[in-house]
C-alpha cells in the first residue's frame, strides 16, 4: 500500500513540474519574440517621449502639437513601416520603467547607449552631438576643472549626470532641461551638462541672456531609438527605415530643418 501511495505521489509530482516546465516555456516565448508581429496587427507603433525637450520633442506653443526632431523622424519610420505612431509622453526619468513595463514599443527621445548597451536594445544612430555646460552669465567656471565641488542640476538617469559626476560635481535632480536651467537662474544650481543642439536651441527662441554656455565637454554623443533586450525583428524594420531615409536624403532634410546642418551623420 505505501509503495503504491509514493508510486502515486511521484506521478503527480513529476506531472506538476512538467506543466510548471510548459508555462515557463510558453511565457519566455511571449516576451517580445512577437512584437513585430503584434505592431503590424495593431498597426500602431508606441513611442515613449518626453514632450518637453525642445527642439527634439516638445509641444508647439501656437497649436500645442507635439513636435520635434525625435518626433518627426520617429514618425517617418513609423510610416514607411505602414504603421501610425501613437506617443506617451512620460517624464525622463521614468522613462526606461515604462519601456520595461511595455507602455510603449520605443523610446524617441535623444537616448545614448553609455551604460544601458546590456539592457536595451538599439537602433542605429540618427544623431551626432555634443555635451556642454551651462552656467550663469556672470559665473566664473570655464573648464571641466571648475565643476569639482559645484551643483549641478540634471536629470538622475541621463548620460549627462554621468558626466557631472565624473567631473566631480553634486547632483540636483530635476525632471528635464528646462527645471536645470530655471533652478540655475535661481542661484539654487551652478551648471548643468546637456545636449549642446537643444541648449542652442534654447538661447536662440528664448532669448534668455542669463545663461550661457561655458564649455563643450566629453565625447560626441551619439543618439538612439531603444527598445526593451530582445524587440528582434521590430529593430530591423526600424533600421531598415532609417537606412532608407539615409540614402535618400530625408534623414538629412529633417536635421537641415531643425538645426540649419545635418546632425544625422
């Protein structure tokens, strides 16, 4: 009788792991193996993006329509991939959380691939910048040398807080460019680091003489679309659209547009 009784209890067991086994199988291959496939059925593609980082994307103050570089090109890839792009706009720093929660399909939104290569995936690169900072009119910082011991307001998950703090900086988290630049005028910041196409931007539909650019530091940062580890199949449409914009000069027409130069290369 007991032999049977464990007889039973092995065969339930061994049948219980087997469905465990089944189910975990099935979820991995539902993760993302089949996102193209969901985006073509939908025929939406979902773009996670800030809305408040001009002149990449931004609302227009005459029709309050989203716009931008990030947003027009974006958008071009999404149409010659027959799909409509459908924006969130979300806060930067929660930006990569709704990416991992698949609020959105991709992110549009000036992102650099510095310490994010092993948990994202990336498109080919759309854009070439610089970092530069931003101090008062009257401050005295000049060189990287200068940021040791100062505040700098920046975005906490940006590549450019990396930078702040390499040079020695304390950090102020602040939601955006825009926070960086108000909490400098207000003495409560010294500098922030940011994209030198954006604050160029800035200085010039603003009209604002109490900032200015110090200096251009780091590398040249080069920008992305990404998208959650394993998006397969959706990354190679979305490069195969942007090569295509590429080679026929679109790519180039939308940077002219925004910024007077090809910032694409």
């Amino acid at each position: 009788m007991k032999k049977a009784l464990f007889a039973l209890f092995m065969m339930v067991s061994i049948a219980m792991l087997a469905a465990c086994g089944n189910s975990q199988d099935s979820g991995s291959k539902s993760k993302d193996g089949d996102l193209w496939a969901s985006v073509k059925k939908k025929g939406v593609l979902t773009v996670g993006t800030e809305g408040t980082y001009e002149p990449f994307t931004f609302h227009d103050k005459k029709s309050d329509k989203l716009t931008g570089y990030d947003v027009e090109v974006i958008q071009e890839v999404a149409k010659r991939l027959d799909l409509k792009a459908d924006f969130k706009e979300t806060q930067w720093d929660s930006m990569f959380a709704g990416l991992n929660a698949k609020r959105f399909d991709v992110v549009a939104n000036q992102v650099g691939k510095t310490g994010r290569e092993n948990q994202y995936d990336f498109s080919d690169k759309y854009t070439t910048s610089n970092a530069v900072v931003v101090t008062k009119k009257d401050s005295t910082i000049a060189k990287e040398a200068d940021v040791k011991g100062k505040t700098a307001a920046q975005s906490l998950t940006s590549n450019y807080n990396k930078l702040a703090k390499e040079a020695g900086a304390k950090i102020e988290g602040v939601e955006g460019m825009a926070q960086s630049l108000q909490l400098i005028q207000q003495g409560r910041a010294d500098l922030t680091y940011n994209d030198k196409l954006a604050v160029l931007n800035y200085l010039k539909t603003s009209g604002n003489k109490n900032v200015k650019i110090a200096f251009e530091a780091g590398q040249p940062q080069q920008t992305y679309f990404a998208f959650r580890k394993g998006s397969g199949e959706l990354v190679t449409h979305v490069n195969k659209a942007l090569k295509e914009m590429k080679e026929d000069g679109t790519l180039s027409k939308i940077a002219k547009k925004w910024f007077g130069e090809d910032v694409s290369k």
